[in-house]
C-alpha cells in the first residue's frame, strides 16, 4: 500500500506525476480541494472504491465506488468523510491495479 502525496495545482497549471496503482490499494490525503484522478489505460474497466469507514444509527456508511472504463480517466473528491480515523487518510482500492496510475491533485 502507497502513500499518496497531493500535488498543488496552480493558477498557471500543472503537468502532474502520476504513481502505479498499488495492487493492495493506497492511501490518499483528505480535505477541502483535494480530489483523486484515475487513470485506466488497460484494455478493459476497472473500478476504484474509496472506503468509507463512518457509521450514521450503527449502520455502516456506504464505499463510495467510481467505474473507469477501459481507456478512460475520472476525478473523485476527497472528502474528510474518508478520513480513516486511524491513519488520518482514505484507504483506495482498485478492482485491479494493472494499467491504472492515480495522482492526488490540490485545486487552487
């Protein structure tokens, strides 16, 4: 499992570095701003879950779950609701790791 870094994304843009997929997932920073972009350049879709480790009334808070297709790309947010108390992180899993580079990108 990665440590993900956030990247600041300037006013003038950002031509960010993007890391391989960890086949055991990652960790990602949370916050206002900070949003995660996948990337799938594999020939088929895969998915990549954001685990959610809340509860509202004793019943577990459901992942949040995003489908990119094979060639695509997606951005999703990183809310503090993905803040896994222990770690102070998000915990990212990927339905499979093999052709996916992740990137977390600060908004100015």
């Amino acid at each position: 499992m990665a440590i993900l870094t956030a990247q600041a994304l300037p006013l003038g843009g950002l031509q960010p570095t993007y890391a391989n997929a960890a086949g055991g997932g990652d960790q990602a920073p949370v916050g206002e701003k900070l949003v995660l972009h996948v990337r799938n350049d594999d020939a088929s879709s895969k998915t990549v879950t954001i685990v959610t480790p809340g509860t509202v009334g004793g019943l577990a808070i459901a992942d949040a779950a995003q489908t990119i297709p094979a060639g695509g790309d997606a951005f999703v947010p990183l809310k503090a609701t993905y803040r896994d108390p222990a770690t102070g992180r998000a915990s990212v899993t990927y339905s499979a790791a093999t052709s996916v580079t992740v990137a977390v990108l600060q908004l100015p």
